[in-house]
C-alpha cells in the first residue's frame, strides 16, 4: 500500500472469517446464552462444537494472530462477545494461558503444551493463567507463592494461592507466575507450565458470580506441586541472565526493581489488552443493537419511543461510544501487529475506554428496555452484569489510567 493510502475496510478475507464466526455466535451462542448463565458452569458442548468447525483450535487463532492488519483477533473477539459474554469466556479463556507460553516460551515449549491446552474436537480441553493472588491483585509485585529449584533433581517445587483463575483447577495445562527470587520485586517473579493430573494442584473454592456465570472462575491451591525443569517458561539460562540484570540494576540503585524489564505476567497483560478491549466492544454492541430495535417498535404516547429526542440521543452517543471504541482497539491492534511500540499507552487505552463503554451502553440499553430491561426475559441485564468485569479483569480501569498517565508524563504516579 502507497504511504498516502489509507483505509479501515476489511478486505475480503477477513469479511468472510468475519462473517462465519458471527454466524455460530447468532445460531449456536446466542441460542444457549441464558440456560448457561443460570447454569453457572462451563458449556463444554458448546466449546465442542466451537472446536468441531474449527473455531475453537490453536490453529484458528495462530490465523488470526498473524494476520498481517492484527486486526484479525479483534474482529473475532467482538462477533464472539456479541455471541455472549460468559460463553465466549470460555471459549477465549483458553487463549490467556496461550499467550502467556507464547510471550514467554520457547519455540519447544510452544510446540509441546499450546496443543495440549485445546485438546481436539473429539476431547477439548481448556487452559488456566494463574497470576493474581489473594493479596496481589493490582499490585502483582506482592505475589507470594514460590518457586524453588531442586538442582539434584532439576525440578521446581511450587507453593502458594492463586485466585479468580478463569478455568482455574480445571484446565488441562495450568500457566503459573510465581516468585523466584522475592528481592527483585515483580522482576523475581517467573511462569511455569504445570503438566496435566500433576499432584499437589487443586481447585479451591468455585467463585458465584454476578456475571459471565457461563465461564469458571476458581482459586488454584499448589502444595508441593513438583514440576520438570523444562516447565519453566524461557529456560533457565534465560532467567539466570534476567535475574542477574535485575540485581545489577538494583544495586547500582537504578531502575531494577520498578524499572523496565518487563515481567512474565506484564508481557502476558500487555500483550491481551487490545483483545479484551474488543470482547468490550462485542457486548457493547449487542446492546446497542437490542436496545436500537426495542425503541423502534416499544409504542408509548401513541408513537415508538425512539420518536423522543431523550431516547434517540441516547442511542445516538451509545453508537459513538461503541465506534470509538473499536477504533481504540483497532489502532492498538494494528499497532502491536506492525511492530509499534505502545509509546503512549496505546494498549491500555483502548481497554480503558472499551470497558467503560461497556458498562455505560450496557446501563443505557436497560434504561431503554424499561422493566423489560430488567429482567431476564430480555439479554440486556445479562449483557450488562457481563459488561461489568470488563473495568475489573485484566487490570482495572483505575490501573490502566495509571500506566497511561505514567507512560504520558514518565513521572511515577501512585
Ligand atoms: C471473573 C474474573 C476472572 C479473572 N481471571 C483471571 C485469570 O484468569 N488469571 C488471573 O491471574 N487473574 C484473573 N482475574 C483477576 C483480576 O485480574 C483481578 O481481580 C484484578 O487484577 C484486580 O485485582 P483485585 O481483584 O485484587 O483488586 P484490587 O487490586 O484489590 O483493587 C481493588 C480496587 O482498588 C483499586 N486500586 C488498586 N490499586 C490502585 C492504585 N494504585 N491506584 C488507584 N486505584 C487502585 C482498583 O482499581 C480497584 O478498584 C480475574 C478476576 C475476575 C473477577
């Protein structure tokens, strides 16, 4: 493409992916939405037939990580979304534990477990990232469960808590971030691949939500968990080098502890951010869109309610609001798939505004929808119980207007 060309259309092959996925969100998704929401547990069938046609495979989403525009995950993401939130959890949740062995990984480690954590359409599986801890949430340098070398027998022996684990306990392959050396802060800190059926992992407590109910989310218990030296993502060489940075630094006083190596769990983050904006944009949109054909045909005052300027307005700013935020997202995803470094925050911006837009178009479709709105007969309250994680998981809007007011002024705001 010429430098003065400029275009935001998808070409034809995206418009065909594009198209297939929504068509499984609108017929296989959006069908079974509510029944698993009441249910409160992983719709594995649904999962299964995701992974029938293809949809949920390594394979499908290595296509789309590595379409060139990068606008090919976030496109998948938000026709997903717009399926359903708790269902596309599920579905997606996979992917988290996915990229944390791809950002972190080598190419052996990528080959062995990535397939392992999808399993095949005749036995899926699902894969768990484990990083946040009781008392190490936003701030994941407080992280405590460890991670001990046993040189005579070239194994890493794990204990500790992790928490609010999407597939947590569940998963076939576990991906678990733990401290190595406690000095370094969140630079001491490194992930780990723990096998299928190793003993010493268990699920604790199965967290009750108030939304995507249709996807798991459990605390992860580790006791002794024994796992092979290959088990560290990056190798040991690698993290020996990386320690040995971080402590040089620090004791030179310098940018060790909070500077800029990035660490295992932020490189996974950073790398999602734009995606889960986009999953924002989905439920955003199927709002939007609910709400849209309620108001043209609820007849209040002998005329359909978007007649009213209060009404039509409001659907006016929602879909301003769910347009700019997919071009938040797009621009980040471009971005990252061109090379670009996230300079002014890029990433975490597109999620910021993507989860907030969420959770307002969400709120303002219910008000649209009246009582009807209100109740489960409708998707909109479900949509909007969903939308609101989208400000919690992933870094919470409060944290993302942290990294994005630091990386603009390079001042270390608290
Ligand atoms: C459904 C669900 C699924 C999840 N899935 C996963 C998963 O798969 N893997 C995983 O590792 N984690 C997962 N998480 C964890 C999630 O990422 C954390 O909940 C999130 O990072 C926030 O941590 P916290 O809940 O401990 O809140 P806290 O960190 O305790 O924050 C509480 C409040 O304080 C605010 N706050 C904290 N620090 C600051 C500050 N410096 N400045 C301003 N405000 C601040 C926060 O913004 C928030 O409003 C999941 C969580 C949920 C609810």
């Amino acid at each position: 493409m010429a430098d003065t060309e400029f275009a935001l259309d998808l070409n034809d092959d995206q418009k065909e992916v594009r198209d297939w996925i929504h068509g499984f969100a609108a017929d296989v998704m959006r069908p079974a939405a509510a029944e698993w929401d009441e249910r409160e547990e992983t719709p594995w069938p649904i999962i299964q037939e995701a992974a029938k046609i293809g949809l949920y495979s390594l394979d499908f989403y290595a296509q789309q990580f590595f379409d060139p525009t990068g606008l090919g995950i976030p496109m998948a993401m938000e026709e997903l979304f717009w399926g359903d939130a708790g269902i596309g959890l599920s579905i997606v949740g996979t992917g988290l534990a996915a990229v944390g062995v791809l950002a972190n990984g080598t190419e052996e480690q990528i080959g062995t477990w990535v397939p392992q954590m999808y399993g095949d359409a005749s036995d899926v599986k699902v894969a768990a990232f484990c990083s946040s801890e009781p008392d190490a949430g936003s701030d994941v340098s407080a992280m405590r469960t460890r991670a001990v070398y046993d040189e005579a027998k070239d194994e890493w022996v794990l204990n500790g808590t992790k928490t609010w684990a999407t597939n947590g306990g569940i998963a076939n392959v576990h991906v678990v971030v733990a401290v190595v050396d406690s000095e370094l802060g969140s630079k001491g800190h490194a992930s780990f691949i723990v096998p299928p059926n190793t003993p010493g992992l268990s699920q604790g407590q199965k967290f009750k939500k108030h939304g995507i109910r249709a996807s798991h989310t459990a605390e992860v218990v580790l006791e002794d968990v024994r796992v092979p030296g290959h088990c560290l993502l990056g190798g040991k060489e690698k993290l020996d080098e990386r320690l040995a940075r971080a402590r040089e630094r620090a004791e030179a006083g310098g940018v060790g502890v909070q500077g800029r190596v990035k660490n295992a769990a932020m490189a996974t983050f950073e790398a999602s951010r734009p995606a889960v904006g986009a999953q924002a944009v989905g439920i955003a949109r199927a709002a939007y869109e609910t709400a849209l054909e309620y108001a043209k045909t609820r007849v209040q005052f002998g005329r359909p309610i978007i007649d009213n300027q209060g009404v039509a307005f409001q659907l006016a700013d929602m879909r301003t609001r769910v347009d700019a935020a997919r071009l938040l997202v797009w621009r980040a995803s471009w971005m990252a798939a061109a090379g670009r470094r996230f300079d002014s925050a890029e990433g975490s911006m597109s999620k910021l505004f993507a989860g907030e837009t969420a959770k307002s178009v969400t709120a303002q479709a219910m008000q649209i929808l009246g009582g009807n709105g209100y109740t489960r007969e409708y998707p909109v309250e479900r949509m909007h119980r969903d939308a609101a994680i989208y400000t919690i998981f992933e870094g919470t809007s409060e944290i993302q207007r942290l990294v994005i007011a630091r990386t603009l002024s390079g001042v270390p705001i608290r």
